[in-house]
C-alpha cells in the first residue's frame, strides 16, 4: 500500500468536505469570517494591528449567477470563478489566506544572544527550515511570536509544516502564520499540507509569503474544522500502523529471500538424490575437456589452476601446482556428501571493461549497446540508453554481469545479445555450459561479503575478488531444481511486495 499517496488523498478528501459529514445546524463559515473581520477592525483600533495589515483583506461570495467573485475594500468585484480549484458544501466558504491570519511573515537572522542548549537565560526555542528534530536550530531569551502559530519550511524541506503552541523565534526564512481567533490551527495545517506542495522560483526551490499570501483556502463551519481535525488524527494512527506493518512485511520478505538462498546454497532447500551424478564427476569431465582444449592450442594451461577436496582427516584442502594447503579457514559452510567447491575462475571467464569516450557512443540506436555501470540496471534488468559503433570489450547473450565500481554488487543477465561494457562492469562467461543462473545466486549469495572488500576513494573490487570466490558446486540436478524452486519462491514473494504497493 502507498501509504504517501493514501495520506494525500485523506487530506484531498478533508478539504474538500468529503471526510466527515456536514452538520445543517453548524455556525455557516461566512458568519465565522465576517467575525474575523470585524475584530481585526477592532484591532487596528487598538494598535495591536496596522493598517497595512488589513489592506488587502477581500471578501470572496456567490453570486447570483453562482459563480464566485471577489469584493475588495475600494468596493469593486472581480469574477474569479477560473481560480477556485473546485466546490465546497453548502455553509463553507473560499478566502485569501490573509483573511483568516493576524500576522504572515518569513524569520531572519538569528539572535545575536542565544544557544545550543536549553537553559534557564535562553528558554525560547528557535526554529529554521528542515524537519530533522522539527527544525529546532536553539535557544534565546525573547520571543518572537506569542500566539499558537503554524510555520511552513520554505526552503530545503519545502512546506514541511508545524504547529507551535509554545513562544518562539523562526529564523533563515521559516515563514510564521499566526491563524485569527475561530480558526483551527490544526485544520489550517491540514490545508498546507494538502496544497502546498511545491515552492517557487528557479534555482532555489522555496516559498515565498507574497506566494502563499493570496493562496486560496476553504474554510468550514468552526464546528466541522473541528470533527475534520480529531478525524485526521484517527486515520494517522490507523495509516501509520499500516505502514509499520507494511514495513514489517517488506523486512520479512527480505529475510525469506536471503534465508531461501542460505538454504540452497547450503544444499538444504531441495532433498538431494542419491542417484544423482556426484559433482565430483562434473568437475573431472570438466578438467578432462579443459586438456583437450589446452591440446587443441585454444586455451593455455593455468599455472595456478586450484583443485579444492576433502582430505582423510576430513579437513579441507587446495591443490595449486605442486603446493598443498589446508583452507579450512576459507571454507564458508558444510556441504553434502556429493557436492564439492571449486574457485570461480576454474569454470568461468571473467571479462573486464573497457571505458570508452564520449566521441565513441551516442545515445541513437546506433551500433550495439553501451553498458557504462549501475545505472544501467533495473531490478535485475538491462536498460539500454546507449550505443556505440566502436566496441573493444564485449559481453554476450547469456552473461552475468556485476557491476564492480562506485555501486558494487549489482547482477543482470544479458538477454539481449553483444554489448560493450565499461570498466565498472565485469562479465562472468560461462565457458563449460553449468547452470548460470545458479552461479547468480551464488553470487548473490556473497554479495555482501564482495562489496565489503571493494577499495578506494570510488568503491571497487578486484578481478581477483571474484575469481578467487570459493563456490559450492551441487550435482547438474540440484542446480536445475534450486533454481527453479528458488525462482518460484522470489516471484511469489514479489507478488507481495507488489500487493503492499
């Protein structure tokens, strides 16, 4: 579940008087602002407002023609029916924002006098934009605002909004709205939230309070505003526990997965068949096609070929020329009677990348594809957005590739045929038709363990960090079986993951 969009469409449904139902004996909105109004008159009387601050106040009404217009204080009306965004219930109202507000105004500088912490001198809280820890940046020793007041982040975390109760300084463009009397604060941030969603300008995203001042808000009956607040404040306790479930669930789906794969790899997912052809006998016919071939001249033999058994004292050894080691140490975990461990660069090609320059790739579809790294790799997929008509370092249909510079440990099959691949990219060719997808999985296996030794200021791994990998090698049955019983498991636990969604 997309508890995000659910949270915006709750707010969407709460200003438009869709949330809770409409109450015919409740105070009409028009009759609230007109009140408003009138005290903030009373207030200019008073000093307490300037006359600036009610300049531009304007009343918003339906005409008989029963589209809106706006009266302003020199007596002359505007129809403005294209700016209303839609329609409200009967006894709600339209206004400017400056209507339903006794101050709007963005923070400045610090305080020369404050500090970090809280102490009995500097108890007045100040706050910046940001959300981290509600944009708390100290403490000072006078106020600023005095009223319950909202603040909306204008810049960075833009329009993250907050309701202060408590004597405060914003600062660093924090813009303060201190709501009039029969306002509800805690609807008029419902308002922000669902409305304000980007900011204005260029360069620097941001808000502006000449740009939220005119901002266009529906107002309900007090009554409603209310029953709209108390109603959103049960439905995030009920979405938040959802989204704590939901997150519960996307931590066990992860954990099925590596447990699924611990499993196989361990030989334990799948009952083994003591008919099967141990992979003892695999490897030997493997070395006895790698003689002919080194015979033939098409591959030379390798100094430092590694043969992996299992000693009389049940111990494990490596056989490297004339050397013997024990590597009990390196061994990762048991296996069954019938399975044996190899190295990687004894059964597969390991093909390095090759960078190209800007003048040798384009990004029309001319040549074959350009693979240059991580971005390239969608949720185990390709995604060609390059090509090149000057190719040095190919991989083919049916490699594995990893990426192995800057974002280490990414995995795709190529299913689409030859490509050059760029030095963050290394291709794993398997030269003596085993079962890829299961050398993916082995992979995929230790991938932590690969992206713990990369090295370098732009994490990479070396070709020897892979072929020297140390896999578990089931018999040829095993691996057709794992590997369906592990893509069967990982497609129905995605139809989960996507249900959540």
């Amino acid at each position: 579940m997309d508890t995000k969009a659910l949270r915006q469409k709750i707010l969407d449904l709460a200003i438009r008087g869709k949330l809770v139902p409409q109450d015919p004996n409740d105070e009409p909105a028009s009759v609230l602002l007109e009140r408003i109004r009138v005290e903030k008159q009373q207030m200019v009387k008073e000093g307490k407002l300037k006359p600036k601050d009610i300049k531009n106040d304007t009343i918003i009404f339906v005409g008989e023609d029963n589209l809106h217009y706006e009266k302003f204080q020199d007596g002359s009306e505007k129809c403005i029916e294209d700016e209303i965004p839609f329609e409200v219930p009967e006894g709600w109202v339209w206004c400017r924002l400056t209507e339903i507000t006794f101050e709007i105004f963005a923070g400045g500088d610090k305080p020369e006098n404050y500090s970090k912490t809280q102490t009995d001198e500097f108890s007045i809280p100040i706050f910046a934009n940001g959300a981290e820890n509600d944009g708390l940046y100290g403490f000072t020793n006078k106020a600023r605002v005095n009223k319950s007041a909202i603040t909306v982040s204008a810049r960075g975390t833009i329009g993250f909004c907050c309701i202060r109760h408590m004597p405060f300084v914003p600062i660093v463009r924090l813009i303060t709205i201190v709501p009039a009397e029969g306002i509800n604060i805690e609807y008029l941030r419902i308002v922000f939230q669902a409305l304000i969603e980007t900011g204005e300008g260029s360069s620097i995203p941001q808000l502006t309070v000449p740009g939220i001042k005119p901002k266009l808000i529906p107002i309900p009956p007090y009554s409603e505003q209310t029953r709209i607040s108390n109603k959103l404040i049960e439905t995030e306790k009920i979405v938040s526990a959802v989204e704590l479930n939901q997150e519960s669930v996307v931590n066990y789906i992860k954990l099925a997965k590596s447990k699924i794969l611990d499993l196989a790899i361990r030989g334990q997912l799948v009952p083994q068949d003591p008919n099967d052809e141990p992979a003892s006998v695999l490897l030997e016919r493997i070395r006895a096609e790698k003689e002919e071939l080194i015979k033939a001249g098409k591959i030379k033999r390798d100094k430092k070929e590694s043969v992996i058994f299992k000693g009389e004292d049940n111990s494990y050894y490596e056989k490297i020329g004339s050397t013997i080691k024990n590597i009990d140490n390196s061994i990762p975990f048991e296996i069954p009677e019938n399975w044996c461990f190899i190295r990687l660069k004894e059964l597969w090609k390991l093909i390095s990348g090759r960078d190209l320059s800007p003048s040798e790739y384009k990004d029309n579809q001319d040549g074959i594809p350009y693979i240059t790294g991580a971005s390239n790799f969608r949720n185990g997929k390709i995604e060609l957005v390059r090509w090149t008509s000057s190719p040095q370092v190919i991989t083919k249909q049916g490699d594995l590739l990893l990426t192995c510079k800057g974002t280490v440990g990414e995995l795709a099959f190529n299913d689409f045929g030859n490509a050059h691949i760029a030095r963050q990219i290394m291709a794993i060719r398997n030269t003596y038709g085993l079962n890829v997808e299961y050398l993916s999985f082995c992979i995929s296996f230790y991938i932590e363990e690969i992206k713990a030794v990369a090295k370098g200021l732009i994490p990479g791994i070396s070709r020897e960090d892979i072929l020297n990998l140390i896999l578990p090698i089931p018999p040829e049955n095993y691996q057709k079986l794992v590997v369906s019983q592990i893509t069967k498991s990982n497609h129905a636990l995605y139809l989960i993951e996507k249900s959540l969604s």
